[in-house]
C-alpha cells in the first residue's frame, strides 16, 4: 500500500482487516506511517527480513541490494497472502502459519 493513496484519512476509514507486507529493508518511515494510521483490529504487518522494495518482484535483487532471492521472496509472498485469504474466508486451518505457530523459514520472516 502507497500512503499517498490512502491519506491518513483513508487510512482510518478502512474497515477490514489489513495485511501489510514489507521488506525490513524498505522505507521504514512510510511503513511505521501506514501502520500506525491503521485503526481498528484483525490487521497484521508482516515483515521479510532482509528484503527491500523489490522484494516480491522479478528486481528482486537486481536494482537494489537485498539478501533474499526472487523465488523465496515469491515463495513467502505466496504462502502468506493464500494463508491471509484462507482465515479471512472462515478457514482457520491456514492461522498457525500467520501468527508463528509454524515456521516457514525463522531466517526470512518476522512478524513484528
């Protein structure tokens, strides 16, 4: 999400729940921004570590320097936004993995 989209006032009108993914290598003031304009309950921010911008993209790597590869950033991008929409949706089998119950990789992912 662009803060820039949203304002502080579309920020707070947001309803449901909000997952904010990032890169711990990433515009830490936009982030802590946006998170901290959030309102509300359910919203999660979940952070891969060592991951910059173009952490989920095919630059991943390429044009800014970050110790997570391409495919591993599609990986954790994949297996958090499927478990995200699965307990959003009433499935709660996917919840271990959003909230550290299980490991995917202790070295990539934190939830802060």
């Amino acid at each position: 999400g662009d803060l820039e989209f949203f304002g502080a006032h579309g920020l707070a009108e947001i309803e449901r729940p909000f997952l904010l993914m990032t890169g711990s290598e990433d515009y830490p003031d936009e982030k802590a921004e946006l998170w901290d304009g959030l309102r509300g309950d359910g919203h999660q921010h979940t952070q891969i570590t060592g991951g910059a911008h173009n952490v989920f993209t095919d630059y991943s790597g390429i044009i800014e320097d970050q110790s997570v590869d391409a495919q591993t950033g599609f990986d954790i991008v994949n297996a958090w936004v499927l478990a995200w929409a699965r307990v959003h949706s009433g499935d709660r089998s996917a919840q271990p993995l959003l909230f550290g119950d299980v490991v995917v990789s202790a070295a990539a992912v934190d939830v802060p």
